[in-house]
C-alpha cells in the first residue's frame, strides 16, 4: 500500500481541492482509495469545522469508515509517530493508496508525520508574484527523501506559461519535481448560493433547496440606472445584488441566467418579484446592509472558502488532467 501525504505551506492553498481530484482519479483508475487526515489540537479544542473535509471526503471516495477514524484529533504531540502510524491501520485495510491530507505549515510536525507514516509528500503551493525556484528550494530542503514533487495552484492564466517554463527549468536543476502548474479557475473559485448567504448574512426567502447552486458571476444591478435584460444577459450563473427598492431591475435579472438575488435593504421584495422567482426557481437571499457591505464580504471569501462541493468535481478533474503529471506521481507511489 501507498500513503500519499499532502500538505502546504499556508492556508488555502489548496489541499482538500487536490485530495478530491487525485482520490477520484485513483478510483477511476481502479485504485482502493483511502482518506486521513490527522487533526492537532496541542493548544486546546480543534477548529472548528475541522472534520468537514474529511466528512467531504468520505463522500467523494465513498468511505465506510466512521469519521472519527478519518478525522483522528490527536491532543498532543507525545508519541505523535506511533499515534498517526495506528490512524493510519485503521482506514488502510484493502486499500491500494491512502491520502493523507495535512496541515498549512511546513514544520517540524509535518515531517514527523512524513516520517511516521513513511509517506511521499505533496506540498501544495497557492500562487503568489513572489513564488521563485530559488525560495522553493530552501522551504523543502528538510522533506527531501519524502518528497515526491510540487503542485502549484491558482495561477492567473495570463502567467501561467512563463512561471511554468521557469519552475520545471530552476526547480529541475535543484532535484525538485514540479508535479503541475495548475491555473486559476472560475468555477473551482466559485461559492454557492448557501454560501453566498452565510458570508452576507443574509436570509434566504424561498428555494432554499438550490443553496447548493454554484454562482461563478456577480453583477451590480443597482449601479447601473439602465439595468435591464440586455445588461443582465451579459454574464451566466451569476448572483444580481440589487436594491430592494428596485423591483424593475430585479424583474429584469430574473429573465435571465441567474442563480439568485441578493437584495440589499430590510423592506420584504414585491410580491410579484418573489412570485416571479419562485416560477423561474431562483432563491432571493435578503440582506439588510448595503451593497457596498455586502460585495466587501463576498470579496473577502472569494477563492477562500473550503473545497466542500461535489458539483465543482468534474471541472477539477478536468483541469487535473490537463495540468498535472498522472505519470510521475504514480511511479513515485509504486503503484
């Protein structure tokens, strides 16, 4: 059996994402996929909403496994080896490869858990302008047996090509394996609609059944006085804030492709938008701050929320596909 440990150098990066798409494609590929990821909670209670990627998880790979065996939370760092090496006999019986989802911190702990488990690790980098070769080097010097390669995420299409032929040159020449370069996606950044009204603080008054509904546009009614159908037909799965005091733009939005409304305002909608909405299916999602507030809060969360939809899963597989190196990581894994 192999044991795939993934891990990164900060938050967000990536890492559930990458578990998701490398789990299904193992199973695609015939492959009995496990899942662990190792909670420490040395300084008090866990996070909350730690189990949430390993509960996702249990999903995409169909795990029978209860959860707290995939999401072990381990109090402190005494005999932290033998702890996740006996994790890790509990979810890898049958199993070809188990992934290993780790934490945000390239430290002392995460190479202990490399070593305990005698894992190959990914170390998954979310893009920056200052990400050099050089840098990469020097972060990962202490993995260097475990290490299996670097993946390389959410890089603005327009960079993509240069900061590839930089890495696999520079990285090559220091012995370091870029895996895939992988470029930022519309989709894969997208929140849905019951996230949408979570980070607004909104309501949601009706078909609260399509909160799973992905919003990949936003589009600004409000601050344009001749919104109307052409103008909201310029983008598609969209969310349309809009003034609640502004039925016209709202009636206007919605006959066109557009996933919900938020409206700004703490009046209840005109009861021919809310009707007209509930024929065409669209949520209406009512928040009582202002527009400004609330594109300030989406803003805050966008490309930051957890990898936790199963409907952005074949937009990540293709993307994996296209992007990253199937063939290296197989032969690092023996399998």
């Amino acid at each position: 059996m192999a044991t795939l440990y993934v891990v990164s150098s900060i938050a967000g990066a990536g890492k559930t994402m990458i578990c998701a798409g490398l789990g299904r494609h193992f199973l695609n590929e015939s492959k009995k996929t496990g899942f662990l990821k190792p909670i420490l909670a040395q300084d008090g209670s866990p996070e909350e909403g730690a189990d949430e990627d390993a509960l996702f998880l249990k999903q995409v790979l169909a795990l029978d496994e209860p959860l707290d065996y995939l999401c072990p939370v381990f109090r402190d760092g005494a005999n932290l080896e033998n702890k996740i090496r006996e994790a890790l006999t509990k979810v890898a019986a049958g199993k070809d490869v188990v992934i290993v989802e780790g934490g945000d911190k390239l430290d002392s702990t995460s190479l202990e858990i490399a070593q305990g488990l005698d894992a190959r690790v990914i170390i998954i980098e979310g893009y920056s302008g200052g990400l050099s070769p050089d840098g990469l080097t020097r972060k990962y010097k202490d993995f260097e047996k475990y290490l299996l390669g670097v993946v390389v995420n959410k890089v603005p299409v327009k960079e993509l090509p240069t900061l590839k032929s930089e890495l696999l040159s520079k990285a090559g020449k220091a012995g370091i394996n870029i895996l895939g370069v992988l470029p930022e996606d519309r989709i894969l950044l997208s929140l849905t609609v019951g996230e949408l009204a979570k980070y607004t603080r909104g309501e949601i008054l009706n078909d609260a059944d399509k909160s799973a509904e992905l919003v990949e546009n936003l589009m600004l009614g409000a601050m344009n006085v001749g919104s109307g159908v052409e103008y909201f037909d310029l983008k598609t799965g969209k969310a349309a804030v809009i003034r609640i005091e502004r039925p016209d733009i709202q009636m206007a939005a919605l006959e066109t492709q557009t996933k919900c409304l938020i409206l700004s305002g703490s009046a209840e909608p005109m009861p021919t938008v809310l009707n007209r909405a509930r024929v065409k299916g669209v949520p209406i999602i009512r928040v009582e701050d202002d527009i400004a507030t609330i594109v300030t809060r989406i803003e805050a969360v966008l490309g930051k929320t957890k990898f936790g939809q199963e409907k952005k899963l074949p937009q990540l597989t293709q993307l994996l596909e296209r992007h990253l190196d199937f063939q290296a990581i197989y032969q690092g894994l023996g399998l």
